[in-house]
C-alpha cells in the first residue's frame, strides 16, 4: 500500500479555483498537496484537478501522459454497444435471459468490467485496493451519477477501496449476504513494445508496478461466492494459482475461466 502511493507524487490543481478540492484529496490520500505553480519533475505521477473531473498524469520524459476514468467516454459506451449478453464476459458471469447474477469484481482497476456488467443489469460491488486508483473511481462514480443516460448504471455500482482478500475474509466470517460470483482479473504482465500498449494500461502498470503480481486470493474467492468465480487471462496464460477451472470462455485475445463452487447453478 505505501509503495503504491508512493509512486504518486501528490495532488495537484490545473487552477486555483480548484485548490480547495486538491488540498482535501491530498489530506483524504496522505499525500503532498502539490504547488500549481511549480513545475512537476520528470517521470513523476501525480493526480491533477482539472475543471472536468480528477486526472493522473504521468509526467513522462517533457511528454505528459494523461487518464481520467470517464465512463460518458467512448471507451466506456462502446461496452454498451458491443456484445450485450452474448458476450464473453457475460456467458462466463452466467448472465442468462433475465437472470442477472450479482457481482463482487475484487479487482476494479478502471471499472471496464464492472460498468458491463452493471449496463447488463448486474449489481457490481467494486474493490480496488489502490487508494489513489479507488479515488480516481469514486470521483467518477460521483461525477457519473448526475448524468442521466448513465445514472442507473453508476446507482447498480457500489464501490469499496479495500484489499480484496480482507473484504473476501470480512464476507466469509460474517454473516453478510454473498455475492452469486466473485470476479477476478489479474493485471497481464507488462508488454515489451510500449507504444502498442494502450496509455492506461501504461499509466497502470507505472502507478501499481510490481506490486499487483501477487497472489491473488481465487481459492478464498471459492468459499464467498454462492454459485462461481470468473477469472480473466491472456489467451495462452498458465491458469490461476495452477487451478484447472470447471470450464473455459475463449475470446480472441483472452479468456474467461469459470470455477463453478458448492452451491452452484
Ligand atoms: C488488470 S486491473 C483490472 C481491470 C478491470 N477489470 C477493468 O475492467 O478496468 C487489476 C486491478 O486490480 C487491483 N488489485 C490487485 N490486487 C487486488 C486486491 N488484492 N484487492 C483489490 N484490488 C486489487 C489492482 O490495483 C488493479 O487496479
């Protein structure tokens, strides 16, 4: 967790008028609260206030690269368009007809997935355990929420910024209701040939570096989710900690491995 902020210098503000929001965002993360007026050292990351929402800037070799989760944005309509229920994603969730599944996506990332599912119909719970990424969420969620076409969707979305295994171990020694799939997706390893990798991704892997290669908790994932837990790997990959699943949904690039549990449909 320190190693992850770490990697972000600060928070910023593009102008003074947003400051106040900057300073908050910088007490809420424990992070330095950056001087607009000074400028930002090279190969820095920070987050940057900016009048359409919260940013993250990579400030890469004089060539600053930026991100903002926007999910009014075509990289986010377009998975409204594509696909519906025939879709990868939504045959290894067990989206059928109108049976629609709740969802625990334990690693949120930038919410591509969660925001499917949930345009689908599926009640996603969220869980990023970058602060600095579940900030940037939480400030999209929030912005999202005014916005008529999408509301609905953002209302299915519930997002929590905690480590996966201890929200896994918080569900499966309380008496809490469990979520009917539990959604996992490991970062792919970085890719040699950078301009092919698209700038989130690159903005990602600065931000997280080494430290989301982990192990991540499917076993523990096995005992919370009613019906199945979902993992998403690049097409060739090894499977998850070397557990074989109950089947496969094969896609063009990745793929979805479905691990049916106990009480299964
Ligand atoms: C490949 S990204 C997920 C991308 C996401 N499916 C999307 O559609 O945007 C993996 C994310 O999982 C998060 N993560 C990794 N381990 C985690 C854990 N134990 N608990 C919560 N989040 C975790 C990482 O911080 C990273 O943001």
């Amino acid at each position: 967790m320190i190693a992850i902020k770490n990697r972000c210098s600060g928070v910023r503000a593009e102008s003074p008028l947003l400051q106040p929001l900057a300073k908050q965002l910088a007490i809420q993360l424990k992070l330095p609260s950056l001087d607009p007026d000074q400028p930002v050292e090279s190969d820095t990351l920070y987050l940057q206030y900016q009048p359409d929402g919260l940013h993250i800037i990579w400030e890469n070799r004089g060539k600053p690269l930026g991100f903002q989760i926007d999910f009014t944005s075509g990289l986010y309509r377009r998975r409204l368009q594509t696909g519906g229920k025939n879709q990868g994603l939504a045959k290894a969730i067990g989206i059928k007809g109108n049976h629609m599944p709740t969802v625990l996506d334990a690693t949120a990332g930038f919410a591509r997935d969660s925001f499917t599912l949930a345009s689908l119909g599926c009640e996603v719970t969220l869980l990023e355990r970058s602060p600095i990424l579940a900030a940037m969420l939480a400030e999209a969620i929030d912005r999202a929420s005014y916005d008529h076409e999408i509301a609905d969707i953002i209302a299915r979305m519930t997002l929590h910024s905690i480590d996966a295994e201890e929200y896994l171990h918080y569900l499966a020694s309380n008496n809490q209701p469990k979520p009917d799939v539990v959604y996992l997706d490991p970062m792919f390893p970085e890719r040699r040939k950078k301009a092919l990798v698209k700038k989130e991704m690159q903005i990602l892997h600065q931000l997280l570096g080494n430290d989301d290669h982990q192990p991540y908790p499917l076993e523990l994932a096995m005992t919370v989710a009613t019906h199945r837990v979902v993992v998403k790997r690049p097409r060739q990959a090894e499977d998850l900690n070397e557990k074989k699943p109950s089947f496969r949904v094969i896609g063009k690039s990745s793929r979805y491995d479905v691990y049916l549990t106990e009480i299964s449909d």
